[in-house]
C-alpha cells in the first residue's frame, strides 16, 4: 500500500498497477512499467508518496522460473505515484 487505500501491483515482465480500494468497487489502473527485473521485488514507500523497488529478478526462458538468478536487479528503481513513472 503507498497511500491510503491504494496499492502498487508489480507484475510478470515489469508490468504496472494501481489498485484504489476508496470506492465503493476497487478500480484497477494500468500505468507505466518498472523494468521486466523487478518480478518479485520488495517495495519501500518513501514520505513523498513515491514507491522505491530494489531486488528482483526476471523469469527464466528456459523454465519461466522467477527464482533462479535470471536478469537480478541489481540496480534500484523509483516509481512516482503521481505521475506513475
């Protein structure tokens, strides 16, 4: 959760998105990536609202594995919750 009642999904290959649970009926809104190596990666919310992601990996083409060491994120990454970047 990065706001109150609002979630932060990381998907399969990097794909993004929020989740708004203020509504009567959740709304699900896809925005932009967050590099395909951050499948399974740990989220820290900082207090500006934006979303650091650190660790990870991507799926293996071999078995579709997500915990063998392909492609490791060795690098951070900062998504904007305002902007969804």
């Amino acid at each position: 959760m990065y706001d109150r009642g609002k979630i932060l999904v990381v998907r399969e290959g990097g794909a993004v998105s929020k989740i708004d649970g203020n509504t009567d009926t959740p709304v699900i809104t896809k925005t932009n990536g967050v590099g395909n190596n951050h499948y399974w990666s740990t989220t820290t919310v900082l207090p500006t609202g934006d979303v650091v992601l650190t660790g990870g990996g991507g799926l293996s083409p071999a078995d579709g594995n997500p915990n063998n060491g392909y492609n490791v994120a060795l690098q951070a990454s900062i998504w904007n919750s305002k902007t969804g970047v």
